[in-house]
C-alpha cells in the first residue's frame, strides 16, 4: 500500500501519464508485466482494489493509458487469467486468501453469478475495467463468436474432455504421463472423447469427424452460441437449445470445462472472453428451458488453474 502511494505521488509529481511524463518509455514497458497481474491478484487474493481506487488516481490513468494504446491493449490479460495462471507460472507470488477478498474473488471469477446475461456496461464502477480497451459489448460479442467458428472443430472435442476425462478435469494437468497420453497420438479413426481426453480434428492429429455423442452435443451447443452472440439470446434461440433434451449435467459439464478455462489474450481478448464466459452460462441454462436472461450456474468451488484450449 505505502509503496502504491508513493508510485501514485510521482507520476501526479510530473504530471505523467507515464513513468517518465508524458511519453511512453522503456520504463513503461518493463512495469506493464508486473501491473497487470497485481491489479487482478491482489483484489482476488488480498480483498486490495488496484483499479479505480480513489486513493490512486494516477495509477488509474497509467492503466487506461496503456489499455487505450493497441499494441498494449491486444497483449494483455484479463483479471481471470492471471489469477488462474500465475500460480502454475510463479507460485511464490500467490499466498493465502485474505478474509476480505472473498467477496471481491466472487466477482471475479463468477460464483457470485456476476458471469451471467444481461453483462452491465461499463460505467466506471465494474471491479474489472473493460472500457478503456474502447471495444463496444456489439464488437466484443463478434470477436468471441469468430474465435468459436474459427476453433469449432477443436472446440467441440474440448469441451468433451470435460465429461470424458477425470484427469483433465483437474486444473493444470500439465504433467509429462498426461501430455504423452493425450498428445498427437491420439488415434485418427478413434474419437478422442472415447478414448478419454478429446479429438480436437485433423490440425491435432486426430479426426475432423464428430463421432462421440460429447463432441457432437457440444458442437451443436457452441453453434447456438455463436447464434445467441450475434443474434442476442432471444426465445426463439432458448427454445431451439431446449428442444435438443441434453443432459443439463452433461452440458454443464462440457461448456463449464470449455468456459474455465478461455484465456485472455492467447484465445482472444478480454472483453470478448467477458461475453463468451456469460454466452456459454446462457446456453446451459436455456438447456432446462430457463427464462432468456436471468439463469446462470455457479464455477467448480476450488481454484482454477488454465488447461491449454484452441
């Protein structure tokens, strides 16, 4: 906290935006890695706001200053990604949860239900800035529906190592038994869903035919997706979904797997992955026919940790 203010007293010292006032410096560059994960981590941590703290009005413009530059704004990640990832990458920077970050956490990673349709626009209060990337929630929405045609194939099969795969259900198995298991030598007329990981098509080494029943159920479901993103999440797209009878487990299992684990910038941006998170606790719940808008379902209770997807 001392050392926050002391870095807010200098950049208000020479008028900033930046380290080194009013043009971007080496400085800069060298400060984004580390600032960007303490502004997710410490409110989901420590219960510490970084962004939009009243207390640090220059720390506030740098980061808007640097969001609204493209070459930063199409690089960073989101609030979600770097708690999730930076304790696989750099555990001693992740220590216990503080008392008071548990309300701030649940924000932040969807258990308060706050991943759920209708998002709110940014009007300067959200926990997690999106404004200042200057995307409009329209643009966002067609991002993430491009990414998921783009990836649909290898979605599919992805999200079927959600039911299919115990082991790929736990967060960050990266281990070495699981990455020859589950690599390119995944059989190409077997589907990878039935031999227990996932087909991600012929790019991976495997099939680009839907054969598991999890494949094709969630490929059915991401194209209601990419339908309720561009289209909006009306009834007419609720009582195409509903009419399919998934399985509500099967279905939660499959997009909830695909959903924990999107990862800003790698699959695309953060506003985009905001609405595709939302997009995807939509379709799970029109699979029970729930009115447009106001269901959701809840994340895993435990940590996440990012598995590799698209």
């Amino acid at each position: 906290m001392l050392a926050a203010d002391e870095l807010n007293e200098a950049l208000g010292a020479h008028g900033g935006p930046f380290l080194l006032g009013a043009k971007i410096s080496i400085l800069d560059v060298q400060m984004a890695r580390s600032a960007a994960r303490v502004a997710a981590m410490l409110p989901y941590f420590k219960g510490v706001q970084v962004r939009r703290n009243p207390r640090w009005p220059h720390i506030e413009k740098w980061y808007t200053t640097m969001e609204a530059r493209p070459t930063y704004g199409r690089i960073t990640a989101d609030f979600y990604t770097h708690f999730s990832a930076t304790p696989l990458q750099v555990p001693f920077l992740v220590g216990p949860k503080h008392p008071d970050a548990a309300e701030m956490a649940a924000k932040l990673d969807g258990m308060d239900g706050s991943w759920s349709l209708p998002l709110p626009e940014d009007d300067g209060t959200l926990l997690e800035p999106v404004a200042p990337f200057g995307q409009s929630s329209q643009e966002a929405r067609g991002e993430a529906a491009e990414r998921v045609v783009h990836n649909a194939r290898a979605l599919a099969g992805f999200c079927a190592r959600g039911l299919k795969d115990a082991h790929a259900q736990q967060y960050g198995s990266r281990d070495h038994t699981y990455a020859t298991k589950y690599g390119k030598a995944i059989p190409p007329t077997q589907s990878g869903a039935e031999v227990g990981s996932t087909n991600l098509g012929s790019h991976y080494g495997g099939s680009d035919a839907l054969v598991a029943t999890p494949e094709v159920m969630s490929d059915i479901l991401l194209r209601h997706c990419v339908d309720a993103l561009l289209h909006g999440p009306t009834e007419h797209v609720r009582d195409a979904i509903s009419s399919h009878r998934f399985s509500l487990a099967d279905a939660k299992a499959c997009l909830g797997y695909l959903r924990d684990r999107i990862s800003v910038p790698r699959d695309m941006g953060g506003p985009a992955a905001r609405q595709l998170r939302a997009h995807l606790n939509w379709v799970v719940s029109a699979v029970e026919g729930c009115p447009v808008h106001t269901e959701s379902y809840a994340r895993p209770s435990k940590t996440p940790k990012q598995a590799d997807v698209m």
